[in-house]
C-alpha cells in the first residue's frame, strides 16, 4: 500500500474511535454504562443494529460467494423484514414494559432463575466464540495482505475495540457504529463503481455475461432441504434465526433498549428490516462485477498471493509455472468465446449465443481444474496451508486494480466492520455476565459502581477470551458461513424458550428447561451426524432449518412435559 492508503487508513480508524470516547467520555452508572442513558433516536439505533450484524466477515466473504455462488445467498435475508416486524409488535414492548438490562431477565419474571441462566449460558457460548471469529475472520486476510504477523493483527483489532468499549460502554459502541457504518457502505459503493466503471464492456453487456455465467441466480422457489439458499430456507428457516438473532442476543437487543422510547427502538428495527436487504444485495452484486472483469482481465491462479509466491519459490516452481501458462491460454480462449458471445447477444443470435455458453462453461470447468491442481501443489509445498481463497477475492482485486487512497479507505471499510461487530458482542457478552450470572447468583449485594466495574471487567476478560480463541481458530470453509452455522446450533433453542415464555402461558419453568436441554442435545446431535446416517436415516439438512427445528423442538416438548407432568 501507498503511504497515503497508510494515512486513509489509520486516520479513518482514529476519528472514529476518538470521536466515540470524546462523545462517551466521564463517569457512568450502571444504566448510563449498560443502556447509554437511553438517549439513541431510531436512526442511531437502526444504523448501530446493521453495522452489529455487517461483520468484516461480511464484506470480506460476501463478495467472495457472489463470485463463486452468485447472488443466491440474498435469499438468505428475505426473512428478515418479516422478522423486524414481529419483534416490534410483540418482544419490544414486553422489554420495555419490564425496563430489562438484559434480554434474559424476562425469562426469570416468566419462569424461574435455572431457564434464565440456561438462556444467558448458551447465549454466552455461541457469542463468546463468535467473537472469536469476527477477530480472526478478517485478522488472517488482512494480516496475509498486509504482511503482518497474524497474533499481532488479532491483538491489534481486540485491544483497539476493547479499549473504547470499556471505557465508553453501550453508548460508545453504539455512536462509533454510526460513524463505521457510513464508511463500510460509502467505501462499498465506491469500489462498486469503480469495478463497472473499468470493465471494458458496457454495464448492459456486462449483466448479460453474469446472467449467461449463472451469477444473476437471485431466487430459487425449488424446495430443498439440503439446500443452503433458496426462498423457503429464507422464509422460514432463516425467519427463525433472525427472530432469535435480533429478539434474543443480546448484542442486538442492547442495540435497541437504548432508544428514547418504544417508538424510536420499533422504527430502528423497521429501518433495519427494509435496508439490510438492499446493503446485501449491493455486496453481493459487487462481488458479481468483480467475477465479470475478471472474465475480461485474467484472474490470479489462486487469489491469496502469499501462497502463489511461496509456490513460485519451491521445488514445484517448474510444474506451477507450466499449470500457470495452462491457466493463460485457457482464459485467452475463454475471452475470445465472450467477446462472441456478446457480439452474438447483441446481434440476436440466440443459437450462436448457446453454443458459445457452453464452450465458455467447458473453459470454466478447465480452469477450475487448473486451479485445483495448484491447491494440491500448496498442501504438497505446505501440507497446512489453507486452500480456500474465495474470501481473497475482493480484496485482491481492491489492492491490484483500485487507486491510492481508495485501497486504504476500502482497508479501512475491513477493520471498521471487524471493530463494531466485536464491540456490539464484547459489551452484550459483558452485560450479560454481570446482569445475568454474577449480579443474579453470584454477588447479589454490591452497588452500583461495583456491577458497573464488574461489567468493564468482564467486557475486558471476554475481549481477551475472543482474542485467544481468534489466535488458536481455523479457517471454515466461508467465513460468514460459519458465523450463520455456529448461531443456528443454539439460537433455535434460546428462540423456543422465549416463545413459550410469550404464547404458551401454561407452560412452567421445569417443562421448557428440560425441553431445551433435549431440543439442544437433538441439534447438537443432528449436526455431528449431517451428511452421514442416524439411526438408519440419511441426514441431510442445510444448516439454517437447525433453527426452526431447534425452536419447534422446544415448544413440542414444553407442552408434552408439562402436559405428562403437570407438576412440572
């Protein structure tokens, strides 16, 4: 990078996080510290809701699946609207009825201190972990990129967050999201023009290519179970992760108790709702654009550099060095039959236009071939190495073809979302810890400023949790991918208690407690065995359904158990 991407950078970072302790800064008591007064008007809310969620894994794998997947993975939010509303009409007020701290706080009022517990343990699993990863999901990229050594990136991204989110609380969190928000979406959108803007075809052309090369896959009504991403796992599976992800976590639902009122919380939830969509839908489409210059511009053989220049420097040179003059002369190949191909589009030629489709998909199934073979080359050169490069891929693109100035603003998009969603899990895994574990059943007598720097503590102890975890994690096959899937193993359990604590009115604390201990167990069970046979049936459930199953599992057998027991 230029040493004025460097500046961009850096100076970007600062002023946000200066502006937030400045904005922040003084003594606090525990509401203060906790619900940031509940100063926030809905505008605040709805941008610090969507800037929790727009990780860094976001816009680093987003538009890495776009380029290898298409556009289907938006089928994957077609719930969420639906979900905003719900939470609005029924889980808001009854929070703000209750003037909770916590989302789990309810829990105890409807059924007793153990489910409460339970909820705010795997509550602090599933987000402690997480934490982890949106830490290291970006550290390993940026630190690859950047050249810098990976514990020192973890460390570097941790600490910064730490630093404000302690010293500033929610309301800290909250203001400097406003801020990182306008820069993840501003730099986005200006590396969206800028990849159309340098495609050698015009913007029509270039949606042809996409349509014709299966990335324009948008909505897909085929029901399939085993299917990730299609329009029913949207609607439904992925409802109810969104109905548990924004109604139960608590580093969503601490986003939103901050509000002036009811009314401004609601229309923070509603504008999320309606904007969270779109903003995916340009991720993804840019991640689309990059795919179709790169048809035009011959692509990197493997998107992270470093392992191409160690490859480039082994005993294999000479056999990577032959499967890269392969990969040029197949891309030629495939570049001539595109220009055709448009030349045929535009002329009409729908028969020429099919015939140069399928010579164009035989190129892409050769170079995708190629490609695998240098994936093998790394792991023989460096037996454990990672060989999934799509979460590369904007970013390559960024740093080899972007200006100066716009490379470091695009760096700085990164760390900026890497720091608000890690900020948003820290403060939630911190109020949580006090308000839940150690306030409820540990020290039940302190005072205020006791539980307000037993909860900074706790915020800088799970900092330092997710930091450790982040610097001893593995890569998963897609980043934000595994980030859905470690939510969608325990959020349909948490999702299923709070729902019989809101409909099932007769259901007791010991029924949903024993269900969801079972529901847990089935999950947990049902995803080991994914893939493979349990109890002589073929498993195969594309992991966002674990969330309405997990949640359905629990109201079935709260009201079994408490109907066999009425005890219960």
């Amino acid at each position: 990078m230029s040493y004025l991407d460097w500046i961009v950078l850096f100076g970007t970072l600062f002023i946000i996080i200066g502006y937030g302790v400045y904005k922040t800064y003084g003594p606090k008591d525990m509401d203060s510290y906790l619900k940031g007064g509940n100063e926030l008007g809905w505008w605040t809310i709805g941008l610090s809701i969507m800037a929790t969620q727009a990780s860094a894994i976001t816009f680093l794998s987003t538009p890495g699946q776009a380029y290898q997947d298409g556009m289907r993975f938006v089928q994957f939010y077609f719930g969420l609207p639906i979900a905003m509303i719900i939470l609005s009409v029924t889980f808001l007020p009854i929070y703000y009825k209750l003037k909770v701290y916590t989302a789990y706080e309810f829990l105890e009022s409807r059924f007793d201190l153990k489910t409460r517990t339970l909820a705010a343990f795997l509550f602090l699993i599933q987000r402690g972990l997480a934490a982890g990863i949106t830490i290291y999901g970006p550290a390993i990229i940026l630190s690859t990129l950047l050249n810098w050594n990976l514990t020192f990136t973890n460390v570097f991204i941790g600490m910064v967050v730490i630093v404000y989110t302690v010293t500033g609380g929610t309301k800290a969190v909250s203001i400097t999201q406003k801020q990182q928000m306008t820069v993840m979406m501003g730099g986005m959108i200006l590396a969206g023009i800028l990849v159309i803007n340098m495609l050698p075809v015009s913007f029509n052309d270039a949606m042809h290519v996409a349509g014709k090369m299966g990335k324009l896959n948008i909505v897909n009504f085929e029901f399939d179970l085993g299917d990730r991403y299609n329009f029913w796992s949207g609607i439904t599976g992925a409802l109810f992760l969104f109905l548990s992800y924004f109604g139960t976590d608590q580093s969503q639902v601490q986003r939103y108790l901050n509000g002036r009122s009811l009314t401004e919380s609601r229309k923070g939830l509603i504008m999320n709702g309606f904007l969270k969509v779109p903003m995916q839908f340009v991720i993804l489409f840019i991640g689309v654009m990059v795919f179709v210059f790169y048809q035009f511009y011959e692509p990197p053989i493997f998107f992270n550099k470093v392992q191409t220049e160690k490859l480039a420097k082994s005993e294999y040179k000479e056999e990577f060095d032959q499967l890269e003059a392969s990969y040029s002369q197949v891309f030629e190949d495939k570049n001539t039959a595109l220009y055709a191909m448009i030349e045929a589009e535009n002329r009409g030629n729908e028969a020429k236009v099919e015939e140069l489709k399928t010579q164009i998909g035989e190129s892409q199934e050769k170079q995708e071939a190629i490609r695998q073979d240098v994936k093998e080359l790394i792991l023989k050169n460096e037996p454990k190495a990672e060989t999934r490069d799509t979460d590369y891929v904007f970013m390559r693109f960024v740093m080899d073809y972007l200006p100066s100035g716009v490379v470091g603003l695009l760096f700085a998009v990164i760390f900026s979302a890497a720091m608000s969603s890690t900020a948003s899990e820290l403060n939630a895994l911190g109020s949580t810890s006090t308000v839940d574990i150690y306030k409820r059943s540990i020290n039940r007598n302190g005072t205020e400023r006791h539980y307000t720097l037993s909860s900074k503590l706790l915020t800088a102890v799970w900092g330092i949790f997710a930091i450790l975890f982040a610097t001893y994690a593995t890569l998963f096959e897609n980043l934000i991918q595994a980030v859905n899937l470690l939510g969608s193993l325990f959020y349909g359990t948490i999702l299923g208690i709070f729902l019989v604590g809101f409909y099932m009115k007769w259901v007791r604390g010991n029924a949903v407690f024993i269900a969801a201990l079972i529901a847990e167990a089935i999950i947990l069970l049902i995803h080991w065995k994914n893939g493979g046979e349990l109890l002589g049936i073929t498993i195969d459930i594309g992991y966002l359904w674990y969330n309405a199953i997990g949640c359905l599992l629990v109201m079935a057998l709260s009201a079994i158990i408490q109907l066999f027991n009425k005890k219960a």
